[in-house]
C-alpha cells in the first residue's frame, strides 16, 4: 500500500518531493499540497516547466479547485497556519515540511495537530524538543544537524541503547533531563559552544565516566552531571572552571586540565 505523503511549501524542496513520489506511484501518493503563496494554476506551471529538472513527464492540470495528476486529484490548500491544514482529512500519513519556516520540534508539531501521524522537516532544525526521542529503545547513536543549537527537556531519555552522541559545532543548551536514563552512554565530549547544561540533564547515566568540555565553563546546574563518578576534562586557559567546580553538579568528580 502506497504511503500518504502531504506536501506544506511547494516551492523548490516542495516541488522536489512532488516529482520523486509521483514517479513511484506504487510506493507514494501524494493526498495533499499546502502553499498560501502560489495558486492553482501557478503550481501546475512550475511542475510543467522547471529550468531545472526540465518538463514534467506526465499529465497535470487544475481542475475543480483541485490538482490533478495522472488522472488522481490531489487536494490544494491555502493555510498559513499548519494546524488548519486538514492533513487528517485527506488521511495524509506523512507531512514534509518545506516551508523553511517550522523547523524545530515544536513548531512542525502543529501538523500533527492537524491531523497528520508523522513529520519530515526538509530544513535544518535548530532545536530537538521536549521528549523528542523519549524511550526509542533501539536507538545506539546521534549526529546533531550543524544547526541544532538546543535540546529540550527529555529529548533522548531513557534511550537505554545509546552509545554515542556527535553534539552539533553549535550547541549551546541542553535541557533538563535530556539524557536521563541513558544508562549505555560512556563517554562524551561537548563543544566549546555550550552555555548551559541544565538539572538532572545527565542523571542515571550509570556507565558514563568522562566528559570532554571543549570550552568555557557553562552553566551547570545541579546535579546536572549525574551522580555517578565521573572525570571532568576541561581546558586548562579555558575560563570560568575555578567557580564550575564548587557547585554540586553531580555525584563524585575528578576534575582535570589539560
């Protein structure tokens, strides 16, 4: 059964996403395409006749107040507000969003308000939010996007499985209890960009022994390290470190320059 794909920002990316699941009828089907800068017939000529990837190889046409394609009618709708999109109407299994403007968690959330099961933001996400990745039990490692710069409270807890995690160049916060009950994570090392490690962020992380600070001490919280023992790499010009260690941020540390 093909996947119900709905399309939010029918520009470049939009239209991208248009053309792959149309030549893969039996693997997608597109129900629906929001746009509330591009009218019917504008959209039907951008798919005709792209510069780029040259003519549409198939039939296309409005019709009804409806785009038609290869003889299906997809709905068209014209919102602003991604929570008034009917995606849940037209049963829209998956929503791509490709607007460039609901990238982080919470703002691409009002699609599945909407009505639709699951969201694919095209654009880098700048946040990963609240209990985002709670409790994905297979889940062994994580990249941040470049762009990432924060991670809400609980954003991986209780992913018992994970490993290991790559922090984006341009982290600055991670959240509450963003890594509790990670009880596999060993070892990590945070960029120079971090500002501030909020409470409990690393509480009930039982194997983890080193944290590698690349920068200036950030704002710890308390027992924001966890209450196991653990060693603490900080670099040794780095500034703020004296005042970092007389706070209670987690169990028994062993703080170390290098």
């Amino acid at each position: 059964m093909a996947i119900k794909v709905g399309i939010n920002g029918f520009g470049r990316i939009g239209r991208l996403v248009f053309r792959a699941a149309v030549a893969q009828p039996e693997k997608f089907e597109i129900v629906g395409i929001n746009d509330p800068f591009i009218n019917l017939d504008y959209m039907v000529y951008m798919v005709k006749y792209d510069s780029i990837h040259g003519k549409f190889d198939g039939c296309i046409k409005a019709e009804n107040g409806k785009l038609v394609v290869n003889g299906k009618e997809i709905s068209v709708f014209a919102e602003k507000d991604p929570a008034q999109i009917p995606w849940g109407t037209v049963g829209a299994d998956y929503v791509v969003e490709s607007t460039g403007v609901f990238c982080t968690t919470e703002k691409a959330s009002a699609h599945i308000a909407a009505g639709a099961k699951k969201v694919v933001i095209s654009a880098g996400i700048t946040g990963i939010g609240g209990a985002s990745f709670w409790n994905c039990q297979n889940l062994t490692s994580v990249f941040l996007a470049s762009t990432v710069t924060e991670l809400g409270t609980c954003a991986f807890a209780d992913c018992i499985c994970l490993k290991s995690i790559t922090f984006s160049a341009k982290t600055k916060i991670i959240g509450a209890e963003a890594f509790q009950g990670c009880t596999n994570l060993k070892e990590i090392t945070l960029p120079a960009s971090v500002s501030a490690i909020r409470f409990f962020a690393f509480e009930g992380c039982k194997k983890l022994k080193k944290i590698t600070f690349k920068g200036n001490a950030p704002t710890i919280e308390q027992y924001a390290l966890g209450n196991t023992s653990l060693s603490i790499f900080y670099p040794s010009k780095a500034s703020g470190w004296v005042k970092a260690k007389q706070n209670p941020c987690g169990g028994k540390i062993i703080w170390k320059s290098y």
